[in-house]
C-alpha cells in the first residue's frame, strides 16, 4: 500500500498540525467551563483533535526525521524536537487517560499531566512557528486533493472517538464512568468521603463558626447577618462537583437556597449578579436567577461538611465546574456587573 496517496502534501500537514494543536488548546481550556451536557461538543472536538493530531505527527516526523541528528541541532531544531515530544507526551496522556489510566504524582496524577503537557504546547508551538513559519500561499497547490484526504481523516478521527465508548465499555476500564467532561467518578454518596481539592493554593485554618458569620451585602434593600444557628437552613438538592483535575462526584446537598436569602434582603432593580466570597478572598460570581437555584450547602449527604470540603459553608452550583463552587463562604454580595478581578482571585488567593 502507497501511504503517500492517503497524506496531504508537507505543507498541508504543517498546517493541518498547526490547526490541530490549535483547537486543541482551545478546547483543552475550553473544558474548564464546560458544566452541562449542551457543552460536550467541546471534549468531543478536543477528542476527535486529538486523533487527528495522532494521525499528523507521524508523517511530520517521518518528513524531518533526517533533520535531527545530533551534529545537525541547531537551537531551532531544539525547539522543534520538544514540541514533538511534548506533543506525543500530551496525546499519550489523553489517550491513556481515556483508557482508564492512571499515575501516582504525589499530590497530582495522570490528569494534571495531561493538562501541564498541553499548556506547554502553546509556548513551544510559538517558538516552533516564529523559526520555521512559511508563508501559506504553498499550502493551496493541492488544494482539493488536501481537502479530501483532510475530510477522511476528521471522519476517522470521529469513527475512533465514537469507538473509545463500547471498547471502555467492552474491557471494563477505569474510563469507561466518565462524564461528557472527562472526569471520573469519586465517593458519590458517602458523605465527606470524596476528594479535598484547591484550585491553586487555598488551604485556611479551619474556620471556627463561633467566630463566623455570614453576610449578605451589596445591591440589597436589608443587609444581613447570620451566625451558623440562624441560617434558614432546610432546602437539599442533588448534584454533581465535577473538578476540572479529572473526578466528580455525586451527592445530595443539605443547607440554604440562595433565593430565600435574598429575597430576605431584598435586592435593588439594578442587581445582576451575586458573588460568593470566601475567608481566603476566593470568589465567583453567578447570574442572580442562577444563583437564586443554587444552595449554600451545610451538609453532605446529611453529614456536617468537613473543613476540607468547606465547613460552615460551601456554594453548589449545579451545572458548574467544581471550581466556581466556593469554600468557606462568609458573604454573598450581590452586585450590578461581574468583578473582573474574580478572575485572579480564583488563581492567587491563598498563595
Ligand atoms: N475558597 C475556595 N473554594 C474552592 C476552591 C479553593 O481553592 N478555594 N477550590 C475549588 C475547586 S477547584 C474545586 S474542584 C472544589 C473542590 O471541592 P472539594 O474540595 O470539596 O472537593 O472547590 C472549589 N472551591
Ligand atoms: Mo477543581
């Protein structure tokens, strides 16, 4: 068989890589903020990415192999090797990940991994491009043909995600529970059992609730104040945290509505969001009808939250990614525009 009838020509296949590795690290990011099933398409066109990469690289690597004896290295061909290895280590990671595996990293596994060897590509890449860019107008002379070859291999790409599912399922892997995110199932049901994360370095003192207080502030009629006794407590519901470092888990949710608090302080016609703050200056924000659904959560599964999982009170926001679900809430400040500065919040508090 003549592989060359099946691959696009050199300069297609740089920029059918340059595509590929693209989408991928936007899906990759994408993912953080993909909570409901209306979002999969993200992982699907990250996954389907991924196999199209795993098809393109090997005919790169194949085309430049002679470029990389170790008397030819020059600073750019450096670059050059690290991407392809950093771009095998990521599909690697994917792949097994998908597979159900998993690797002990101290306090990280095979997901954080994944996620670093992805980030990374985005410098090497750049570096990559800014010694070895051309121009695309030689890209387009087998314009068709390309075109063609690209579509089969896209269509494959599909065939092998859709495939991943009954093969998981077929060998009983550890991949076959995940969620349309990714994430693979942890201690649902058990109470406090289930993994204490941070999203960079949040790790307070635990919180002593004679000292606690929560308050409701910002764009209200009548600011409150509530000692942990106080809280209008008796709403549940159930719902799924899922963390973006690779597990979620389910559980039902004992504590307050957020809608019954406000309505208590009354919010002004011009309030649009509310914010959850913690002790440790962490914050997120949901639109206001949003927030009104979500629960300021005492209990797990009827037990008292743990410290690590945010006691006296943590934000569970169905549908969201486990990150925007605040530990350690001490207000809930409703506001008319979103804090922009949340943003690095999430990522220096704590630090
Ligand atoms: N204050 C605060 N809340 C936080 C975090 C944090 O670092 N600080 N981490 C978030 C992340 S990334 C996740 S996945 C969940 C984890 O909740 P858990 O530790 O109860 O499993 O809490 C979220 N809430
Ligand atoms: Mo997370």
């Amino acid at each position: 068989m003549d592989w060359r009838r099946y691959t696009p020509s050199p300069r297609a296949v740089d920029w059918g890589l340059f595509v590929a590795v693209a989408t991928l690290l936007a899906t990759g990011v994408g993912t953080i903020f993909a909570g409901t099933a209306a979002a999969a398409w993200v992982i699907d066109l990250h996954a389907v990415s991924g196999v199209v990469l795993v098809g393109l690289l090997p005919v790169k690597l194949w085309r430049v192999r002679h470029r990389v004896a170790p008397e030819r290295l020059t600073g750019a061909r450096i670059v050059s090797v690290a991407l392809a290895v950093d771009a095998a280590g990521a599909l690697a990671t994917g792949v097994w990940w998908v597979f159900g595996g998993s690797l002990d990293l101290g306090p990280w596994g095979l997901f954080h991994l994944h996620t670093a060897l992805g980030l990374l590509l985005a410098p090497l890449l750049l570096a990559h491009l800014r010694y070895r860019f051309h121009s695309p107008e030689t890209a387009v002379r087998h314009g068709r043909r390309d075109a063609l070859r690209y579509a089969g291999l896209v269509a494959t790409g599909a065939a092998v995600w859709r495939l991943q599912g009954p093969v998981n399922d077929a060998l009983a892997t550890a991949g076959a529970d995940r969620r349309f995110t990714g994430s693979r199932e942890d201690g649902s049901d058990d109470g406090n059992r289930f993994p204490v994360t941070s999203w960079v370095a949040d790790d307070p003192e635990p919180v002593d609730a004679a000292d606690w207080t929560l308050a409701v502030t910002g764009r209200v009629a009548s600011r409150a104040s509530y000692d942990l006794a106080d809280l209008p407590t008796g709403a549940s519901g159930r719902a799924v945290l899922d963390c973006t470092s690779g597990w979620y888990s389910e559980h039902d949710w004992q504590g307050v509505r957020v809608g019954d608090l406000l309505d208590a302080a009354d919010p002004d016609g011009a309030a649009a969001w509310v914010q959850f703050r913690s002790v440790t200056g962490y914050r997120w924000s949901l639109p206001i009808d949003e927030a009104r659904d979500a629960l300021l959560a005492t209990r797990v599964d009827g037990e008292r939250l743990s410290h690590g999982h945010g006691f006296p009170l943590r934000l569970v926001a169905p549908d969201r990614r486990g990150f925007q679900w605040v530990k350690w809430v001490e207000e809930v400040r409703v506001t008319e525009r979103r804090e922009v500065g949340e943003w690095v919040a999430v990522f220096v508090s704590g630090v």
